[in-house]
C-alpha cells in the first residue's frame, strides 16, 4: 500500500503472466516490496509447472496464482491478471514478466504519476540514456527503435518511446474502460494497448529504467511476429485516424489530410501517366504539363505535413481517470 497526494492508501496489484519462467519466478515474487498489496500469477498453461512450484515453496500470503488450462499468450494471461486485480479492489495495477529483467524495487517510481494524479498509465523506458541500454542486445535496440515510430503512427502518442516495454502500471478504473476481450492476447498486445489507450484519450507517462539481462530466454521470435506487428499497426493506423479525425469529430486536420492525399495521388497519377506518354511519343512536356503535375504534388506534400504537424501535437494531456467515479464503474452502476 501506498499513499496518494491527499494522503489516502492506494492499493496496488501486480500482475505476473508466466510461461516457462521456472529459474526465475521464486526470486521475481521474493522482492516485490511491501507497497503491494495483491499479486496475481497468471501461469499460462506452462509446460514446466510454474504454478506447482509457486504454491509449493512461496509463502507469501499475497500471492495468487491462477492457472490457464490452454495457453492464450502473454496479453491474454495479462488481461487475466487484469480482472482478478480489478475484482480484488485493487486501484493500480502494475504488470511485470516472471523472467527477471524487470527490477521489482522501481515499482514505486513507476506509479508515482498515477498517484500523483499526472497519468493513467505508466510504462518502463529503457533508452532514457545510453548507460540504460547497456547489455542489452544489439537487435533489440534496432529493433525498438523500429517499433517504436510504428508505434508513434499506430497509437497517437508521439511522445513516448520503447513502446513494447512490458512493465507497465495503469489506474484500474481506467482498465476497466479497455476492452480487455478485444486487446491483442500475443506479443502485440503492449502496442495494442497503447492504441486502445489512445482511443480513450488516456495520459500516458513513460519511467526511466534500466533491465537486468542474465540468462533469461526471450519467447518473441522476431521472424514470426514481425508480420503479425506489420499488420497490426497498419490496422490500427487506420482505425485511429478513422476514429479520431472522422467519427470523433471533422477538424481542419480532417481537411489537409484528405486534401492533401488527394492532391498528392492526382500529381502522381497524372505526372506519372504524362511521363510515360512523353517517352512513348518522343514529345517532351510541355512547362504547363508539368506545373499541373508538379503544384498538386507541392501542395498535398505541405498538407500531409500540416496534418503530421497537428497529430503529432494532438497526445492527451489531461488524465482520464479524474474526470471519472472514484468508486469504479462497477460500485457506480
């Protein structure tokens, strides 16, 4: 337990999903520190009986462990997770792996914007600096580094970075407004979660941290997911700026983005069919040809950068969990 900025305790739930995490998890659970009150371990039908072990050597009465029968993935073990700490009570829920690498002593810090009333959700970054990144694998910091402008267009939030951290903390009223049933259940499913918090116009803050590698063995196999990411973002990319700048509301950026799409496809299309004839028939274009393909070109490129311009100035920065019930949604209904 902990305390909030008018001095009332604030609980706090962990929630743990583990799939072969059998060296690590014992030591995992030991150093979570006092401030928390509940934690949840998810063990998503694992083959090395995680379960079997936690309840047979952690003594720790705030442990819990729930058992998936068929493994659903890291998201769907989370979104478990999720649901027992929201039942229990809990007001934020922070989610960290089983495997080590995350140090349960930053907890603290990690939630300190939820309860100061500054975010709804709060995520590790582990490129704050460059001593922060040392250790850590070259591919992943290339590939991060990737991910993270993906993550940028998918999402909205232009101004966070590590986007597939895994230790995140969120106000549990505000996870209770997610769709939990629709987040992606596999490794997408941290940018998934970003973009569902996005579409809630929830604060997001992002927690400088440092990893612990050891001998710990990733499960994401980047050949496998790298398409399921690829379409994944493209998906939500567009299910964002449909919702945020057309159902939610018409704006001037709604204007320079389908003016300026416009624009650029007539320059290309109509450029690129005058070239292709000018080389079929010998004749060169003629300087009022090539303004007419050249202008639309210009001026849709400035709009598209007008509409970047205002998207990337568009992230919220008014927390939603203060404009919501205090007692929860469900104690509300």
């Amino acid at each position: 337990m902990t305390e909030n900025m008018d001095d009332n305790p604030v609980s706090i739930a962990v929630v743990v999903p583990c799939y072969r995490e059998r060296r690590h998890i014992l030591g995992v659970l030991a150093a979570v520190g006092s401030e928390v009150e509940h934690i949840f371990v998810v063990d998503d039908a694992c083959p090395d009986a995680t379960a079997d072990l936690i309840e047979q050597q952690c003594t720790d009465s705030r442990v819990r462990v729930i058992r998936h029968a068929a493994n659903t993935g890291v998201g769907g073990a989370t979104m478990t997770g999720y649901r027992a700490a929201i039942a229990a009570g809990a007001d934020i829920i922070v989610k960290m792996d089983g495997d080590g690498q995350m140090d349960p002593r930053l907890i603290g810090d990690l939630v300190r914007p939820i309860v100061a009333g500054t975010a709804d959700y709060a995520k590790g970054n582990r490129f704050h600096r460059l001593d922060a990144i040392a250790g850590m694998p070259a591919v992943r910091i290339v590939g991060n580094m990737l991910l993270s402008l993906a993550t940028k267009v998918s999402s909205g939030y232009w101004n966070i970075f590590d986007p597939t951290n895994g230790f995140t903390a969120i106000e549990a009223r505000v996870a209770a407004l997610l769709p939990l049933d629709r987040i992606a259940s596999g490794f997408f499913f941290e940018s998934d979660m970003l973009f569902r918090l996005g579409l809630l116009r929830a604060v997001i803050a992002d927690v400088p941290m440092q990893s612990l590698y050891g001998d710990e063995q990733s499960q994401l196999q980047i050949h496998r997911e790298a398409g399921r990411f690829l379409v994944g973002h493209m998906v939500n990319t567009t299910k964002r700026i449909w919702f945020t700048y057309f159902l939610r509301g018409a704006t001037v950026a709604t204007l320079q983005l389908v003016a300026g799409k416009l624009l650029l496809l007539f320059g290309l299309v109509f450029g690129g069919w005058e070239w292709h004839r000018s080389i079929e028939t010998g004749i060169p274009a003629t300087a009022g040809t090539v303004a007419v393909a050249l202008l639309p070109v210009l001026l849709g490129s400035q709009l598209l950068i007008a509409f970047i311009n205002h998207d990337t100035q568009n992230v919220p920065i008014v927390p939603l969990h203060q404009s919501l019930d205090p007692r929860g949604p469900s104690e509300a209904a």
